[in-house]
C-alpha cells in the first residue's frame, strides 16, 4: 500500500502539483528506520520534516523546478524521511517556527539549513555532472530490466570471449599466412582500436555482474570514484564508437571479400561491432548517458586523428583513404573530419536519448525495475533500491 502510495505522489510532483506534508508524513511512518517509535510524536515530526525541506527549498525556486532537478521523488521521500526522525525531538514546533527561527544556534535552524544543503547540492550538482553526482548506482551498470543478473552474466562472457576470439585469431591467421605486418599495423586502425575495447568492457562488465551475481554487491561498487566514473565513460564510448565503424566502412571503404576469412573477419569488426552497442543500450539499466561523456568521446577521437598522421609520418601509409593529404585536397579531409566529428555527437545525442525512452518505457510505464541478485542488501523503495541513498 506505501509503494502504491509512494508512486501516486510521484506522479503528482511530476505533474507541478504540491506535495502536501500530511499525505507524505504517511508514507515517512511506514519505514523501517522509525520502527519502535512513538507514533503520535513522529506524526508531528514526518509533517515537519517534508514542509521544512519544500519551505527552505522552495524561497529561491518554483516548485516545478526544484522537483525536476531532484528528479526522482524517492529521493524527496528519503530526505524528508531522516530529517523527520532528527525532528521527533522537536514535536511541537510548528512549520511557521522552521521558517522563522533563524538562529544559528536554534536546533531547528542548524537541521534546516542541513536540509537546505543537501537538496542544493543533489540538485544543482545532477545538473552540471549527472550521473556523477551525489552517490554512484554501480547495479545499473550490473543488471537488466529483464535479464536475471546470471544470464547477463553468461552472455556479457560470452559476447567477451568472441569478441577476445576474433582478435587473436585474425592475429593468428596473419601470421600463419605471412600477414605478420598487418597485425601490426592494426594498432593504427580505429576499427581494431574500437574492438578491443568492445572485447575489453564486455569482459570488465561480466566481471562486474559476476560479482554482483555470487555476492549481491558488484566489484564496481567498491571501486574509487574516479575509475566508477571511468566506468561509465568506457560504457559511453562502446554505445556510440561502433555505430561510427559501422557507418564510415559500409558507406565509404568495404569492397569485395575474396576468402571466407576476410568476410568473416569485415563482418565480425565492422557489422557485429554495432550488435554488440545495441545490446547494452537495450537491455542494461543503464541511465541516459551523461553529457559529461561526449567531452572524453571528442578527445578520444581528436587523439585517434593524431594518431593516424603518426602512423603515416613513421611508417609512411594512411590508415584511411579519405584522411590522404596527398590524394585529397586540405578542404575535402577537413570536411571528412568534421563530419566523423558531427556523426558522433549526432550518434551520441541519439543513444542518449533512445537510452532515456528504454527507462521511461521499462521503468515508468512497465514498472519493470530491474532484476536483482538474490544476495542484493540495498534499502529498497517503490521496487527500487535506493543503495544507502538515505543520509546517515
């Protein structure tokens, strides 16, 4: 009954409409954290707690705002929630006295101004860096919306062991066929670049799910912050880099293929590359990419163009026709350069938001939450784990 609650109050803030203390003081009685306690004093204090946050919140914003820059409104609830519990101390202080008492030394001020803290810093900072900010869901990365988390196991593994497999027999086959050379120039390649990255997240990824799989709490949860945002821009680049391999070599570079191995080896790097995007933009948890992201998917590729002038300045070819300054004129290279660069914040643009319908659709309109670990600890609200996101 607290979940169906919960959820209708959702859709009232996503809708502008108040939130009215009473009606979610309710929902604050029904936690497990305030077990045991007076019911009568925590009515009073869960009032207290949701109309001093929305009071202190709202004197510089509308509530339209405020409500979409906290975004979720379980968050709202959890918030309100602790500082309820810290006001059951205080149980006849009335909304008019939180507003108004303003001494640094009054009890009620110093909660206040905590509360005010908190819902400045999740809100402004999910605007400028989401989904960096505030704390990370490393079990979005690690679980799909209809996968259990053994099957997304099984097949991130296995897409990690083809993919590992692919690499090192084509090195074979050159080797075995006098094509050393050309294994070694495949390191100047954005083709092969990008498939060892593939090969490489799909076997981080499996690792990850694994853990959360036998364990209930993922290895990427226990990573520093710096390699959990790592993480998610690694996952960034192998949702939009493929699409980019697959459109340049279709459009401007495939030809015939003589051996059943050079159709093999094409099709596995340049058409399965983009199967592989497709799955984790379709079936992970994963939240819309953060616009943070397309800063490392411009350097990367502004590096990569370093690099194939390199490649040309010290082992004398082009990686790729269209980059030849010597067959093209300055004017069409840049124009091929500046396209690749439009087409990936084109591509970037539409995973991000195609991602975003995958949420809206799973998680708002089919209530389909995820699948967890039967291991997983996390506080859960509205089907929902909230890991820990309740302030202590």
């Amino acid at each position: 009954m607290a979940s169906r609650s919960l959820k209708e109050e959702g859709r009232a803030i996503g809708s502008s409409k108040p939130l009215v203390p009473k009606r979610a003081a309710g929902l604050i009685l029904d936690s497990p954290r305030l077990h045991g306690k007076d019911r009568s004093t925590l009515v009073k204090s869960s009032e207290l707690g949701v109309s001093a946050l929305f009071s202190f919140s709202l004197g510089n914003w509308g509530l339209e705002e405020f409500c979409s820059c906290l975004a979720t409104p379980r968050r709202i609830i959890a918030i309100a929630e602790y500082y309820a519990s810290s006001f059951a101390h205080y149980p006849r202080t009335s909304f008019y006295d939180v507003g108004t008492c303003r001494e640094p030394g009054n009890p009620i001020w110093w909660h206040s101004t905590r509360i005010l803290s908190n819902s400045l810093d999740m809100a402004i900072g999910r605007r400028i860096t989401a989904p960096y900010a505030g704390l990370f869901d490393p079990t979005r990365f690690v679980t799909s919306w209809i996968l259990p988390p053994g099957a997304l196991f099984a097949i991130r593994a296995l897409l990690a062991l083809y993919a590992f497999t692919t690499l090192f027999f084509i090195f074979g086959w050159n080797g075995t066929h006098g094509r050393s050379e050309a294994s070694q120039q495949s390191f100047s390649f954005f083709t092969v670049l990008t498939y060892w990255g593939l090969a490489f997240y799909y076997a981080f990824a499996a690792v990850h799910t694994g853990s959360y799989w036998f364990t209930g709490t993922p290895f990427l949860a226990r990573w520093p912050k710096a390699l959990q945002v790592a993480h998610s821009m690694f996952y960034s680049t192998i949702v939009v880099y493929p699409w980019i391999v697959t459109i340049v070599y279709w459009t401007l570079l495939a030809g015939q293929f003589p051996t059943t191995f050079a159709l093999w080896s094409n099709t596995s790097q340049h058409a399965l590359n983009s199967a592989y995007a497709l799955f984790e933009i379709v079936f992970p948890r994963t939240e819309r990419l953060p616009w943070l992201d397309l800063i490392p998917i411009i350097i990367l590729l502004a590096l990569y163009l370093a690099l194939a002038y390199v490649t040309h300045a010290t082992q004398g070819f082009y990686v790729y026709p269209f980059l030849d300054l010597q067959k093209n004129s300055s004017g069409i290279v840049g124009a091929y350069i500046v396209g690749i660069l439009v087409a990936a914040i084109i591509i970037f643009l539409i995973v991000r938001y195609i991602i975003a319908l995958r949420v809206w659709v799973t998680e708002k309109k089919l209530r389909m939450t995820g699948k967890t670990s039967t291991l997983h600890k996390g506080a859960v609200a509205d089907e929902y784990p909230l890991h820990s996101a309740i302030p202590k």
